[in-house]
C-alpha cells in the first residue's frame, strides 16, 4: 500500500480516536446525545478512542520511520484534536454516530 494511503488512514484513526476521547467525557456526551449515559459505555467510548490512536500509530510507522513517524503522529495528534474542539464548538451533532451507547441511566 502507498504511503500517502497510509497516512490518509493514520488520519481518520486520529480524529475518530480523538472523537472518541472526547465522548468519553460527560459534557461532550450531553452535546451530542442530550442524554445522560451508563459509566460502562464511557468506559467503552475511552478504549476505543485509545485504540484508535494506537491504530494510527501503526499507520504512521508503516508509512514513514520511526523517527519520522512519530512526528507525523504528534502533529496528527494536534491537528485532529484542534478539528475536534471546532466540531463540539460549532456542529456538534456531527458526531452523533460516533456516540454508539443506547443505554442511558434512568431516572434524568
């Protein structure tokens, strides 16, 4: 596989995982979902986005050297947590299917 293929890839793990990271946390959950939720699948909603991040890693060091890579990877870091934090700013609906726990806590 190409490397710009690779980097594309390492670029969609970043943002989904830091979407995920910022599910995890009750405000950003409320933003999206209006609902309150089960610790189970903020727990869930945490290692995934973990995951993620671990995924793009991989996809940068498949693509370049170490040395390289994680550069690349800190700079995807930063640019996706910035995409991030104007996403829950302006639409945040947008990541409504990212938010995949249909339980909520009852009673609020």
């Amino acid at each position: 596989m190409p490397d710009f293929l690779w980097l594309i890839a390492a670029l969609l793990t970043t943002l989904l995982g830091m979407a995920c990271l910022a599910l995890a946390m009750d405000v950003h959950w409320r933003q999206v979902r209006d609902a309150e939720r089960t610790r189970g699948s903020a727990i869930a909603t945490c290692s995934v986005g973990y995951l993620l991040l671990t995924a793009s890693l991989v996809c940068c060091l498949f693509a370049d050297t170490a040395t390289m890579a994680v550069l690349v990877w800190m700079v995807l870091l930063a640019i996706s947590a910035i995409g991030i934090t104007f996403t829950l700013s302006w639409y945040p609906r947008l990541l409504r299917p990212l938010a995949f726990s249909g339980r909520t806590r009852a009673g609020k």
